[in-house]
C-alpha cells in the first residue's frame, strides 16, 4: 500500500510540473514535496545512454546542470517502446 501510495504522488508531482512535456527542475523542488525517485514503475534508456526512470507515463532523468542538482521531467513517448 505504501509503495502504491508513493508511486502516485511521484506521479501527480511530475505531471505538475510537465505541462509542456519537457521541463527541467530542480531536485530539492520535487523533494519538498514529497516526490521520491527510489519509486518509479519501468525505465527507458535513450541511444546516449541516459536512462529515464518512469512513473506510469512521466519520466525523469537525474541532471547536474552548473553545480546544481537537477531532474528533467518528460512525458512517455511512442518511440520509447
């Protein structure tokens, strides 16, 4: 219950966030409201390399933008197959 629990929060925190599909933010934003990236339901790994952990159909990837420590939230896509 608690895993189900979390995974929906993470879920309505990213969605919040993502209204153009594509958004970068910072980690301790997300953190303050609760979002927790040891929850996520698959991952989706790009031709670099990057792996994009998914909650459901939003998908974050850990960033280091200029010393920062930030999350680049996106939305599932068909190519991601």
């Amino acid at each position: 219950m608690e895993v189900d629990r979390q995974l929906k929060l993470n879920r309505k925190i990213l969605k919040a966030h993502n209204r153009s599909g594509y958004t970068t933010l910072a980690k301790i934003e997300l953190q303050s409201e609760g979002f927790n990236p040891r929850f996520f339901t698959h991952y989706w790994k790009n031709t670099q390399g990057d792996v994009y952990l998914f909650v459901y159909d939003y998908g974050f990837l850990d960033l280091k933008k200029n010393g920062k420590e930030k999350y680049l939230i996106v939305a599932w896509q068909e190519y991601m197959r």
